[in-house]
C-alpha cells in the first residue's frame, strides 16, 4: 500500500502587535497617549510589543511634538518602548499611529512638497532675523510672522514652527511651557543665561 505523505503547512503567526498586561499588574495603568486610565469606557491597556510599531510610535510622537512626545521625550528606540513599559489603550494607540501614517503620505505629495519648500523659505528667512544669543521668543510670534510671508491659502500652526525649531537646532533649543494654556510656549536657545530670558519672557505683554 501506498503511503502518502502529507505536508501540513502550519500557518504563519501573525506578530503580536500588542501585547496584552500581566494579569499579575493590580493598579490600573494610565494610557501614555490619552494620560487617562479610562477611555470611552475601557480601562483594559496594552504594551506595545512588536517592533515596527513601536518605532511608528516614536515617530509620530517626534513628528506631532504633542503632549504624548513630552510623556516620552526621553525614549528615542523601538526597545526604549519595550524597556519603559508603556501601557496604552487599543483605540488610542490604533488612532494615533493611523492618524500619523495619513499626516505622513499627505506630506509627500507634490503639492505638498512645494508648500514645504514655501513654509521652509519663509522659516529661514524669519529664524535668521532672530537674536537668539540674548532673547527667547513666544512660538506664536514666530508663526504669525511665518505667517505673513506665506500664500494667503497657507499657513502653519505652532506644532509645525516647533518642528523646523528641532530640526535646525536639535539639542540647542529649549522650549519653555507655560502653566497657563491661554499663553504662548516660549523657545530659546540653550547657550543664553537664564536672567535674559526671564526678562524676555516678563517683558512680554501681549500673549497670544
Ligand atoms: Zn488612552
């Protein structure tokens, strides 16, 4: 009699991308996105265990700038993810990422790029009117200021005035936030003494 040997294809594992909590952890977690241990009713928060979206997590928080970079700013690697332990809520994590995986195929459109080259002419051409051996300046300031040499149908939030900050300055730039919201956050250059920026930051009356 004939045997037939049989092939069994045993099906590939997905990759665990996100992995749930210990059941041994009691206190519940707060989510590192929302800061919040409940959200939409869910208080049941994941680690983020698989590489690829730990590294997208980073990026996006180094790309928004937001409260979640704050939250994190000291984490620059995939396995800084998984060494911190961060927990987060499934809705919140997939929103985030998704969020940031749009933003990102929206930048490399053409039409975007060009607006780019537009918004970095102008950056540059403000920042290099900037005296940043004595002064700190309020973000808003420099926007509007952006602002105002831009197209009229474009034009550029806080978020992204930080952004060009960090990539011309890296490490050399500080920002300072301010506990009431309703003022504007304050940048300034690391190497400047702390007196001359707490007269900039007094002289400033007008905060937007
Ligand atoms: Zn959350």
């Amino acid at each position: 009699m004939k045997t037939i040997k049989k092939t069994i294809e045993v099906p590939k594992k997905r990759p665990t991308r996100l992995c749930s909590i210990s059941s041994t952890v009691t206190s519940k977690s707060f989510c590192i996105i929302c800061n919040k241990q409940k959200s939409k009713g869910v208080t049941e928060t994941f680690r983020i265990c698989e590489y690829e979206r730990a590294q997208s997590f980073i990026d996006a928080t180094k790309y928004y700038l937001d409260e979640v970079y704050t939250r994190t700013s000291t984490l620059n690697t995939a396995e800084d993810v998984f060494a911190n332990d961060l927990h987060c809520h499934k809705l919140c994590i997939n929103n985030y990422l998704l969020k940031y995986k749009r933003q990102k195929s929206a930048d490399e459109n053409p039409n975007n790029i060009k607006k780019q080259y537009q918004i970095q002419k102008s950056f540059d051409a403000i920042i290099s009117e900037l005296n940043f051996s004595e002064n700190g300046y309020a973000l808003s300031d420099i926007r509007d200021r952006i602002n105002g040499l831009l197209d009229s149908d474009l034009f550029i939030e806080n978020r992204k005035v930080k952004e060009l900050l960090i990539e011309k300055y890296g490490e050399n730039i500080c920002f300072a936030y301010p506990r009431d919201r309703s003022k504007s956050q304050m940048f300034y250059s690391k190497i400047i003494p702390s007196e001359s920026i707490v007269e900039t930051i007094r002289s400033k009356k007008a905060y937007k």
